[in-house]
C-alpha cells in the first residue's frame, strides 16, 4: 500500500514541473463607440431641401389637379374646354418647378447642378409644349373636332417629357455626401 502514495507523489511532482499547456485566451469583448451621423453642410442641407420640395410638390399637386372629370362631355366645345383646362394646368405646374428650380442658389456640387439643369429642361420642355398646345387649342373655333387631336397629343408628349424626373434623389446616388444629406432634407421625404 506504500506503493500508492509514492505514485501519487510521483504523478504530483511531474505534473507539476512539466511546462504549461496551452491555455484558453480570455475571451474579447468588442464595444464599438454609438455610430454618430456624418455632419451636413447647412447649405448643401438647404439646397437639396429646396430642390426635392420642388420635384415632390409637383408631383403631390399634378396627382390633386390632374384627376379626370367624372362625366364626359357632351360636346365639342366641351371637351375643347376641358382639354383646354388640363393643358393650361399641366403648364402651370411645370412652370412653377423650372421657377422653383431657377431660384435655388448655385448647386453645392457639380453633379447637383447637372442634374438640375437636367430637371430644369425637362419641365421646360413640358411646359413649353403644353402652354403652346393650349394656345393653339383657345385660337381654334368651337366645335372644331380636328384641334382636339393636336392637342391630345401634345399633352400626353407633355406627360412624357417629364417621365422619370419624379425621383429627385436617384440621379444624385453617385456622391454618397449629396445622398447623406438627400437623407436629412425634409423635402427628400416623399
């Protein structure tokens, strides 16, 4: 029986002059600091603010105003007068955006003023056709069924002049700086 203790003894004595094992490394906790929102030149701010209010009250006004009669009409000269009416609004509105746009002070980066100058032709083009449209229309006789077509025309080409300007942010998405502040303009949220 003395041989049991002098074993323990011995397995004591060696575990504990051999060298350490691998130890298990204390486990890491990473804190990273709050995540603070990149700063917005005020002006930049300002200017994106004023830009998107104009793009999206256009669009909140044209989806007001441009809501079709509920009864058709029951003459010529009824229908010239409405058609007469939803160009002379459609012009109206497109006039107010490229005044609007006019009237922002210079652009904070180059692409921004690319892609106002972009919008400001669009709706020019728009308006243009459809304030001609409607003139031509008033200058022809009541009752004239072949004005109504020139004037059809003109009005959905109108329309189409400005497909694709209802996003004002999509074409600044090249500068992540504009679309940060784009982020932070009231007037970027549709």
């Amino acid at each position: 029986m003395k041989i049991v203790p002098g074993l323990l003894g011995a397995c004591l004595l060696l575990t504990a002059c051999s060298e350490p094992g691998p130890t298990t490394p204390p486990p890491t906790v990473t804190v990273t600091a709050p995540a603070t929102p990149p700063t917005v030149d005020p002006a930049t701010l300002g200017w994106l603010d004023g830009f998107c209010s104009a793009i999206h009250d256009y669009r909140k006004r044209n989806n007001t105003e441009a809501v079709p009669g509920t009864s058709a009409p029951g003459s010529v000269e009824e229908a010239q007068r409405a058609l007469s009416r939803e160009l002379g609004g459609l012009a109206d509105r497109t006039g107010e955006v490229v005044d609007r746009l006019k009237a922002l002070p210079p652009a904070p980066a180059p692409l921004a003023e690319t892609v106002r100058k972009a919008f400001i032709q669009k709706y020019t083009t728009a308006h243009d056709r459809a304030r001609d449209a409607k003139a031509a229309l008033d200058g022809a006789k009541p009752g004239d069924a072949a004005s109504q077509d020139p004037a059809w025309n003109a009005l959905n080409q109108a329309q189409q002049d400005i497909d694709g300007t209802y996003d004002p942010v999509a074409p600044l998405a090249e500068s992540p700086e504009l679309l940060t502040a784009a982020a932070s303009a009231p007037g970027c949220k549709a």
